[in-house]
C-alpha cells in the first residue's frame, strides 16, 4: 500500500489515538516555552521491548551528549532538558508519551523506528512539534512539504539498500548477482525494492527476493529460498531475533556467501546471538560513524568525563547503535544553534521555529558524526549516503565512507 494513499487514514487513526492520549486537553498547541527557559526535547524511548537495543543505544547517547553540552553552558548560554518516555516500541504508549511532552513545552521529540514515527507523523503536524527520527522505512517522509513535521534527517533505508549495491559494483563490478531478504513489513520490502532499482541502473543483475513473515519463527526455508537463489552476494532486511535465525542458518548451508544487511542487523545483538566466527566478513550499513572509529564527537565525550571525573559510559563501546544516537543528538544540538538565530538567544523557540531551524541546516558533519547534511523546506533527509562496515575480528572495520547509490525510483522528488 502506497504511503500517501494511506495517509488521511494514518491521520485520522493517529489523531483520534493522540486526542484520547490527550484527555480532550484544549490548554494550547504545548509547543511554546518561556524565553530564556530550558529548550525541552523529548524522546520516545525504546529500552523495552522489541528494539530494546536500539532503545539503549540511541537513548544514552542522546542523554550524555547533552549532559555535556550543559555541563559546558549549552547552546548560546541556554540548557537542553531531555526528557525520555519509555514506549516499549508501541504505539498507544507513543502517542500518550506525546502527549506529556506537548504538555511539558517540547520544541521536538526524538523517535526510534517506523511504527512510532508513522503513528507521531500526523500528530506531529497538528501539534506543530517537529518530530527525528534515525532510521526510518517510509521514504515519503523526505517531502518536507508533503509531511511538513516529519525529519528523517538521514538516509532511509532505500538509500541503504542503494548504497549498498553500489559499494558491491564499486568493488566487483557490474558482473554480479545480488539478491535480497526481505522482512515482510513495508520498511523490508522497501529495502529489496532500493536493491532491484540500484542492480537495475548500475547493470548488475537482481537475483531476486525471498519475504521472511513479520512473525516467522522459524527460517529454514526462507534459508533454503535464500541459498537457491544462487546469488554472488545477498543482501539482508531482517532484524534482531529474526536476523541471528538468518545469519546462522547461511552459516550453515553457505559459509562462503557474502551477506549485508542495513543497519539493525549489524550490532552486538548479530555477534552474540549467530557467533563471532558466523559474523566474520559479514558487512553492512550505517548511518553514523560509529564509535569504534573515535570520530571528535567520540572524543568530546571522552574528555569530557576525564574532566569531570565520571567514569565512560559503557554503553558507548557495547552497542553499535549509540552512533546512531550520537548522530541524532548533534543534528538537534545544530538545529537549537539554528532557532537561537532565529529568534536571539533569549528569544522563544517553538516547534515552528525549530522545523524552520532544520530547515536551514546546510553541510552539517555533526562532529565527524554523520555524513554532510543539508535540509530545506522541501527535503527533510538532508542526505543519502551511508558508511559501510565489514565485521573482522569481532570489530567493525570501515570499508566505504559516504556511500551514496543511484537514485530510488519511487522517492517524492524534493530537488
């Protein structure tokens, strides 16, 4: 089902799920603070549940990242409050985690996954509270005019899959055979769907797709469809418990079959769970530098708890997925610089002033976090290039910086 087909339907939902959240609360839009006050951001966090790695992952770099910017005077002289709402990845505790944050003066909330991100996108726009999101499978997102509160604000999982391919032609040429494993749920199909436009335009050939159930269990025959596909590389959109299950069983039956995969599918969960040997060579994307690599925002962190005599957060060097959160907080660090320019450093910033602030952000690196963003009014991703890790000795070894592939064939054009 195409996005924009269902939106009126996702906006109704959303917004009568958001209404009762509220209580029929009619106090005003929560999207104003007090000039000179704390700016809040809010996070709809994720630590329970079924992305309680990423929940971690983006959650504690968000909350250390800030820690230090207000330990060091904030921004222009002004405090960032975080305030985090644990939603366990549903949506009836997202939209009432909204809700506390319109009512605590939120200027933008921090969201992890499609499933919230699709259910906030319309209540986001009704409250005039931009909401980012790291990691996102709806590629309509990125028409800033279309969704006008919705931020990406980074490659999307079709430009993953794009980038992806490109690296592999890049590096075996044109004479290959890719195929795909697609997680049932709109966001895997999208990724196989950026592989087959990507093989298509740079001249390799697409194997062809074999669908994991949203649910399944059990991944022998999608293994077994896998290794049938007789592919020279196969490319993966499958997460967590699901993605150990795939790893494992190619492990098995092809042990010499490259696999990549976006980025959930290349963390500490993939080690643990399919075994250090299992995940040698295995490759795949990501949308931030990670921390192994001690981009300066890395060691900004590192200082700072020297410093100030905490011990490192443990987190940092345990879960890949915290360069995830670093990437998000840098981008809305900048984007408070940017409303501070709006509206002067004691001035009040509002949601409305913040999606104007993200809107002017132009070639942002983040601290050696993320690959160059620039966002505008029309184009709310801001960029589509990726980094590419290969594991090697248990560790992520960078083999492609800012990758960006050929162009999806069905993203809104926001040129």
């Amino acid at each position: 089902m195409k996005r924009k087909t269902a939106k009126g339907v996702s906006l109704a939902l959303g917004l009568a799920l958001f209404a009762t959240a509220c209580g029929g609360d009619d106090g005003g839009d929560g999207s104003e603070g007090a000039s000179g006050e704390d700016i809040v951001i809010g996070v709809a966090g994720a630590r329970v549940g079924a992305i309680a790695n990423v929940g971690e992952g983006v959650g504690e770099a968000v909350t250390d990242w800030f820690e230090m910017v207000n330990a060091n005077g904030g921004i222009n002289g002004r405090k960032v409050k975080i305030e985090e709402i644990e939603t366990k990845y549903e949506v009836p505790p997202a939209l009432e985690a909204f809700a506390r944050f319109q009512q605590s003066n939120a200027v933008l909330v921090a969201v992890e996954g499609t499933a919230t991100s699709d259910a906030l996108t319309p209540v986001s726009e009704q409250s005039k509270i931009p909401i980012m999101f790291p990691g996102q499978g709806n590629l309509e997102t990125v028409d800033g005019e279309a969704f006008p509160y919705a931020f990406p604000a980074g490659p999307l999982y079709a430009h993953q899959a794009t980038a992806m391919v490109q690296q592999q032609v890049d590096e075996l040429g044109t004479d290959i055979s890719i195929g795909c494993v697609a997680w049932e749920p709109p966001p895997g199909r999208e990724y196989c769907a950026g592989v087959k436009d990507a093989t298509d335009d740079l001249g390799a050939e697409f194997a062809g797709e074999v669908v994991i159930p949203a649910a399944a269990a059990d991944l022998d025959a999608q293994v077994r469809d896998t290794v049938a596909l007789d592919a020279d590389v196969v490319l993966h959109a499958a997460i967590f418990g699901q993605a150990v299950l795939l790893l494992k069983g190619l492990c098995d039956q092809a042990p010499d079959l490259p696999v990549g995969a976006w980025h959930w599918a290349i963390t500490q969960n993939e080690i643990k769970g399919a075994g250090a040997e299992c995940m040698e060579g295995k490759f795949g994307t990501s949308m931030s530098t990670l921390p192994s690599d001690e981009p300066e925002a890395v060691q900004m962190l590192r200082d700072y708890w020297e410093e100030s005599g905490t011990d490192p957060n443990p987190v940092l060097e345990e879960n890949s997925l915290y360069g995830n959160g670093l990437y998000i907080a840098t981008v809305i660090e900048e984007g408070i610089r940017q409303a501070l320019e709006i509206v002067g450093d004691d001035g009040e910033v509002t949601g409305e002033v913040m999606k104007q602030a993200l809107e002017s952000i132009e070639d942002y690196e983040g601290y050696g976090v993320t690959c160059p963003i620039t966002m505008s009014e029309k184009d709310h991703s801001g960029n589509r290039a990726v980094n590419i890790y290969e594991i090697r000795d248990g560790g992520w070894d960078r083999i492609g910086e800012c990758v960006t592939g050929p162009a999806v064939t069905d993203e809104p054009d926001v040129s």
